[in-house]
C-alpha cells in the first residue's frame, strides 16, 4: 500500500511505488534486477550504519543474518514537497523469515528511508529490531 501523489504533482512517476517495486525484487532475492531501479551513484546504510553501494550487498548482508527474510509493507509514504529533483520515501512494516537456525519469526518492525533523485533510488537507510531479537535469543535482554 502507498500514498498516491495528487493529480497535480509535478513527477512523471510515482516514488512510493518505486520503492514498493524496488523492494519487492531485492526480497525476493533479486539484485541484478533491483540495479534497475538504483542510481550508479547509490548509498546504502544498514542497520548498525554499515556502508554499501550495491543492492547485491544488501542481499549477501540478508543471507548472513537470517534463513530468509520478507517484508511485509505496512505503509509507503512519500514526504510532502516531493519533486523530480528529489523525493523523500519512507517504507516500514515488518520482517517475516527464518533465523539461520530455523526459528521462524515475524513482527519484526522496520522502517527504510529513500531519496529518490530523478527517477531512481540514490539513497537507502535501513533501520529494524533484529538485533534487539537476537540479544533477547542469546538471554542477553528482554522484549
């Protein structure tokens, strides 16, 4: 689900669902394909502020640290002011998927945040509560 631009916008396209198209392809998991919708100039940073350039990394990144893992779109919302020169969109839901050990989980919130220049996505920020379950798995915290 996104919001939809009003009829008066001044974008050819339509950012959220950009976004929402974007994120279903890398999900799946299908970098190469996500290059598509990616500025070579893309910026990605991961929970704990790790630094990436490709969607690929994302992919390899998700491989590591679960079985498998999806989203779940709760909402995508462009931020008001949006133009072709830049637009601000924010995904969240939650992560549905499997621990590397075979515990399924779901409910994990996420939030992502995108600018999108010109048509593609220059900019990604990755936020979720994974590690926050990973500490209360290891006994190390409570939910």
């Amino acid at each position: 689900m996104h919001a939809a631009l009003s009829s008066s916008s001044p974008l050819p396209y339509d950012p959220a669902a950009l976004v929402d198209e974007y994120l279903r392809v890398l999900m799946i998991p299908d970098p190469v394909a996500a290059r598509r919708f990616v500025s070579s100039e893309l910026k990605i940073r991961f929970t704990g502020g790790r630094e990436m350039i490709d969607p690929a990394q994302c992919a390899a990144f998700n491989a590591g640290r679960y079985g498998w893992v999806k989203k779940r779109f709760e909402a995508t919302e462009v931020v008001a002011g949006a133009t072709l020169e830049q637009a601000i969109v924010y995904n969240r839901g939650t992560l549905v998927g499997v621990w590397p050990d075979g515990e399924a989980f779901e409910g994990n919130r996420y939030v992502d945040r995108y600018v999108v220049r010109h048509g593609l996505i220059v900019q990604m920020d990755v936020w979720n509560d994974s590690a926050e379950r990973m500490l209360v798995r290891a006994g190390l915290a409570e939910l």
